[in-house]
C-alpha cells in the first residue's frame, strides 16, 4: 500500500470543483485526511480570481505513475483546460507533493501554503 498527499488547488468554482474532486477520490482510493482550505493569492498570472488550495492525504494500491494518471483524468472531468497559460485559472489541479514519506513535488520548498496544507494531514517528519 502507498501513501500520499496530494495538493489541490482551484480558482474557478473551487467550492463546487474540491468537492466533486473529492467524491471522485473517495471511489477510487482511501482517503485519509483532508486538509482545511487556505485562499492564496495566484502565481504568475495576477488577473485571476485567488485560489482555494488544500492537501489530501490517501492510501492506494496503484503506483505513482498510475496514480499520476488518475489525477489528470479527474482534473479533466472536471473540466481542467490544459490549452491555456501554465500559470492561468483552473477548476481544478492535483499535485502529488508527498509520496510513501518522500517530498516529490519541489514547490513545497518555495510555497509556504503547500507546506501548511501538508502539515495539516501529516506531521512529518518534513522539513520547513
């Protein structure tokens, strides 16, 4: 079994977006704990709404690669728009950030709020 925190992140209906994300997730793996939502301001492109962000940490039997690919097919289902800037409003983005203990996802080093949310579903041992 693997572990995993993942990092949500939405600024078109995120409200609708997380939790429809959610019920997804649920069917398809175990999820552990969901993390509060913090609102940030966005990366890159500032004309944008903010955004919603969070983790959720779960436990699957696919591996990473396969995992990866159910998160780009739920972002799809949920309407992800991969046309547009890499920095531009989405319903929805999933990041594996953390994976069985080992930090994967770089930004975690230089976003504070992805630090926060990680923190929020596991305490670590992770760095600051």
């Amino acid at each position: 079994m693997n572990s995993c925190i993942i990092g949500i992140g939405s600024n078109i209906d995120a409200d609708k977006n997380i939790s429809q994300m959610l019920e997804i997730l649920k069917s398809k793996v175990k999820v552990i704990k969901v993390s509060p939502m913090i609102r940030t301001k966005p990366v890159g492109i500032k004309e944008q709404p903010d955004y919603t962000n969070g983790a959720v940490k779960i436990e699957t039997e696919k591996d990473r690669a396969s995992l990866t690919k159910l998160l780009k097919e739920i972002e799809d289902q949920l309407g992800r728009d991969r046309c547009g800037p890499k920095f531009g409003p989405r319903t929805m983005d999933l990041d594996i950030v953390v994976w069985n203990g080992e930090i994967v996802d770089q930004d975690y080093f230089t976003r504070e709020f992805i630090r926060t949310s990680v923190r929020a579903v596991d305490e670590g041992p992770f760095p600051d």
